[in-house]
C-alpha cells in the first residue's frame, strides 16, 4: 500500500512536540521505545551530553533519511504524540505553567500539521489499544522515579535533624513510604520505641523481622544478638534485616555467633544506592541474602 509521504512541516512540528513533551530525557526516551517498533535506533543517539532537542533531530533526522524501514515508527510518533493529552507529569517541574502550556500548543500544532495521515493507514489500526497501554508504562515509571527523588530528599532532611526524637519519626515515615513504593509488603506500618524502628515485611515469600536505628555510632554485636533472639522467637524461616544508617561495628559484621545468621545488614549508604535509582530496595536484599546463604557473612557491602 503507497502511503503519503511525510511533509516537511510535520517533521519539524514532530521534533519540537517531542521535545516539550516530557522534561527529563530519559522519560522521552523510554517513551519513543515504546511507540515504535524499530526501537533499536534509540540506542544509537547520544542521550546524555547533547540538548533534548539535538538528540531528538537526529534521531528522527536518521529515521526520515529511511522511510523506506522507518515510515511507519515516524506515522506512530505523530499519531501518539498528537493524540497526547495528559500533561500531569509535567507539574513536578513546571512552577509557572509555561512548559505545559508550551507542550500543548506543540502537540496541537502537530496535529494540525498532520490531519488526514492514518485515514489510509492499515498498519496503525492498533495503534490506539497499545498507546494506552505504553503511556500507564511510562506514567508509572515517571512516578516512581518523582517519588524516590522526593525520598532521597527527605532522607537529606533527616541526616541534619539533631532532634533525635523527631528524627526517629521522619524515619519511621521514610521507611514506610520506601517499602510500599517498592510494593514489600509490610504486615503492618513500622513502629517506633525510642531511636528504634521496629517492623515486618514479606519478600519473595519468607517474612522478614525488621529493626532499624539512626544513632550516632555504630550498631555494636550486642545488638545484633538482641535481634536475634527476636528472629529465634518467630517461624522457624523468619528472617531478619537490620538497617542502621551509622552502620555497624567491626565485632558486629565479622561475628560468627549462630544467632546472627538469620539476618542481614543495610546501612545510610546502602539506602543512597536506592535513592540514586542505581539498584532497587527489593534486588538490594535479595543479592545479600544470597551472599549471605552463600559466604555466611551477614553485611554485602555494595561498591560505590
């Protein structure tokens, strides 16, 4: 089936919708990969160091220079950016409404640009059921990723607060919000008694005892047996993960007590890697329970 070659104007009007749909670059990236269907190209343009708008000129740039392969991924960029309507994740970074405003004049011009396209355009007939699709994908992504920046800030908030009461609080929050973000599912909120949180949770099917302590030296063994005899009380398979953010002494890590080989450790840094999207909560504790079930070592210190 011949189909109409793409104008100049729409092209042009594509690259600038493209460009004020999304603020981050990683967010319109992940976008494009979803829409098309030849989505290895997207791999081949420099997203780090050029600006948004460079790197998406080249890339549709490349892919104009090859309608012959590319023709329908460019008809389904214009068709679901010029269907584009909910502008929500914008709000996180727009104070004073000019860049959704801007992003809306962007996809209405497309659309101007671009009417009568898919009248005579078999292959995109389904196109409408997986563009709803693929933007849940992404509006989900762009709120889990805004919901562990403003944790990584609140754990910021945290580390200067000197009020050690109030500072116990805001932890309490933190880890609850951290562990429903990454859907661990807790047996009920963490508590706090004094500088301590306790808590419980289920991951991968074995549930979990959790204690975690933001104090101003290490956590001794001492502690560590204390837990322990906590995790002996419950289920034969309960396990326990102790997060404190000073981390932990020397005598603790390296104890080779029975009653601490039911645990494993997370300190403040160990929460920056998560916070830093570099590994997820629910990785992070699978890998050092298994480095835990395969060396005995209690404490799997990441490299940074």
């Amino acid at each position: 089936m011949a189909i109409q070659k793409i104008s100049t104007q729409a092209i042009i009007a594509l690259k600038d919708a493209l460009t004020n749909i999304y603020w981050r670059k990683k967010d319109l990236r992940q976008f494009i990969e979803l829409t098309i269907e030849h989505s290895a190209i997207v791999a081949t343009i420099d997203w780090q160091e050029p600006l948004k708008q460079e790197s998406v000129s080249i890339l549709i740039d490349r892919m104009v220079t090859r309608q012959d392969l590319f023709q329908n991924d460019l008809l389904r960029l214009i068709q679901e950016v010029g269907n584009f309507s909910d502008f929500s994740h914008l709000s996180y970074f727009d104070k004073d409404g000019n860049l959704t405003k801007r992003a809306k004049e962007c996809v209405a011009k497309l659309r101007n640009q671009t009417k009568g396209y898919f009248d005579a355009i078999e292959e995109l007939k389904k196109a409408e059921e997986r563009r709803n699709a693929n933007l849940e994908k992404v509006k989900t992504t762009i709120h889990f990723s805004q919901k562990l920046e403003e944790l990584k800030t609140k754990f910021f908030e945290i580390a200067i607060n000197t009020n050690k009461q109030q500072r116990g609080f805001q932890l309490e929050k933190l880890l609850n919000e951290l562990f429903i973000l990454f859907e661990l599912s807790a047996k009920s909120s963490f508590k706090i008694d004094g500088e301590q949180i306790d808590g419980a949770f289920t991951f991968d099917g074995t549930d979990f005892l959790l204690e975690a302590k933001w104090q101003k030296d290490p956590i001794p063994a001492s502690e560590l047996y204390a837990f322990g005899g906590k995790i002996t009380n419950k289920l034969k398979n309960t396990l326990g993960l102790f997060i404190s953010m000073d981390g932990f002494s020397k005598d603790g890590i390296e104890t080779n007590n029975p009653i601490t080989k039911q645990m494993i450790l997370m300190d403040g840094e160990d929460l920056m890697l998560i916070f830093d999207g570099r590994i997820q909560l629910n990785e992070m504790i699978l890998l050092k329970r298994q480095h835990a079930s395969q060396t005995g070592e209690i404490f799997y210190k990441f490299k940074t």
